[in-house]
C-alpha cells in the first residue's frame, strides 16, 4: 500500500587497483575527481563536501586527504580571507581502492578563520 521507496544509485565506483597513477581535482560543488592522465578520462567522482573543496593532499598512494570551508559570516564569504563572522571546516580521509571515507577532525561547529592551502 505504501510508495516503496527507490534507493539512489551508487556513487562512481573506486578505481580497481591503486598502482595506476590519478590525479585528484577538487570542484566548487564540493566533488573530488580521480582522474587517469595516460587517458585523460574520469576515473571516479566522490561526492564528499558540502561546499567547495579548498585542498587536497595524497598522504599516501592510497590515502587522499580532502578539505573543504565554509561561512565567514559579514566579514567575507572566500576561503582566502578570515573576515569575520564563522568558518566551518570540514577534513576527509578518502581510503583507495575501497572509497572509505573518514572525517578526521569531526567540526566543532564554529572556527574563527578556515582552513586554507
């Protein structure tokens, strides 16, 4: 009797193996991007961030650390500028080949600059 409810799909699957060499690309929409360069194609999405991604770093061939800000009230609305107001700020720990993803430093809700890098 009740609407069954329809799960959504998947995300982009991780890339099969972590000896392929990939570069990740944040985006505005808060995404990261594995790319392959030997054939400049998309090797996965993951949908991690609610606000841009404002760095990235590999901490290992398996490890990408992500990190994202967001607010800054009236003093300024960019990563770039502490401003005034309130930053949240939000780090990920994205596990390949798996597609783990961990939040490292779970966000205490109101900083007073973001994080930039």
């Amino acid at each position: 009797p009740g609407a069954a409810s329809v799960p959504s799909p998947p995300p982009s699957p991780p890339p099969a193996a972590v000896s392929e060499t990939f570069v990740a690309v944040g985006t505005e929409s808060g995404h990261v991007l594995l790319l392959r360069p030997s054939c400049r194609a998309v090797a996965c999405e993951f949908a991690l961030h609610q606000s841009p991604v404002r760095g990235l770093l590999w901490a290992s061939p398996s490890l990408l650390l992500s990190f994202s800000s967001s607010g800054g009230g009236s003093g300024g609305s960019s990563a770039g500028e502490a401003g005034g107001g309130t930053w949240r700020n939000v780090v990920l720990a994205l596990s390949l080949p798996e597609g783990d993803v961990r939040e490292l430093a779970p966000p205490r809700g109101s900083e007073a600059a973001p994080l930039v890098g």
